[in-house]
C-alpha cells in the first residue's frame, strides 16, 4: 500500500511539473523599468531572451507609452536562467528601436532614445 503511495505522489508532482502547475509563482519573476526617451509615443514593446529567435508577445498590449514615461515589466524567466535580452519597441509611425543583448540585474532600467532606432 504505501509503495502504490509513493508511485501516485510521484506521477502527481511528474504531472505538476509537465503542466507548469509547479512553475516559479510570478511573484518571484523579476521586474524591470523600460524608460521610453524617444521623443514619440510608442505602442508596442517585445522583449526575449537572445537565446529566443522571435519576439514574445508585445507586453503593452492596448497601452500606450508616452515619451518621458516608463513601463514596468516582469520578466518570464529568473535572471539564473536568461540575464541577457533584445528589446524593440515601435511607434505610432511604425519606427522601430532597438536593443540588442542587454545584461540585465535586478531592477535593471532600460532606456530607449532616438539613437535606438532602426
């Protein structure tokens, strides 16, 4: 009986793991302060891991943020497993800017300026 026991508690945790029930609680997920200093609103903002071949989702989503203004973001990974991103973001006319493989640190700020763009 207790043999059955442990083998139902294993596949359980097994199946917590595979689902990301036992994934990082979000709380736990590091923040970051991304500074728009363009000179335009912009309103799309993507970030991943340099590791990652794309861009996540735009993490402003109906958001607009204002030049002057700043975002706080949380980050979909600990610092321990990716500390290095690509930032872009876009502005109304479709300009885009650019940071490519940005070390970052807890509470890392992140300045975007009109040298960024593309």
């Amino acid at each position: 009986m207790k043999k059955g026991y442990i083998v139902f508690v294993l596949l359980m945790i097994a199946g917590l793991a595979f689902t990301g029930c036992a994934s990082m609680p979000q709380g736990d997920l590091p923040v970051i302060t991304v500074v728009n200093n363009t000179g335009y609103a912009c309103y799309e903002l993507y970030l991943s891991p340099v590791t990652v071949d794309n861009w996540e989702e735009d993490v402003l989503g109906n958001s607009i943020l204002p030049s002057g203004q700043s975002v706080r973001v949380r980050l979909a990974f600990p610092l321990s497993r990716s500390n290095r991103y690509d930032f872009k973001m876009v502005d109304l006319d479709g300009d885009t800017y650019t940071k490519w493989n940005v070390l970052l640190t807890p509470n890392a700020t992140v300045v975007f300026t009109f040298s960024d763009i593309d």
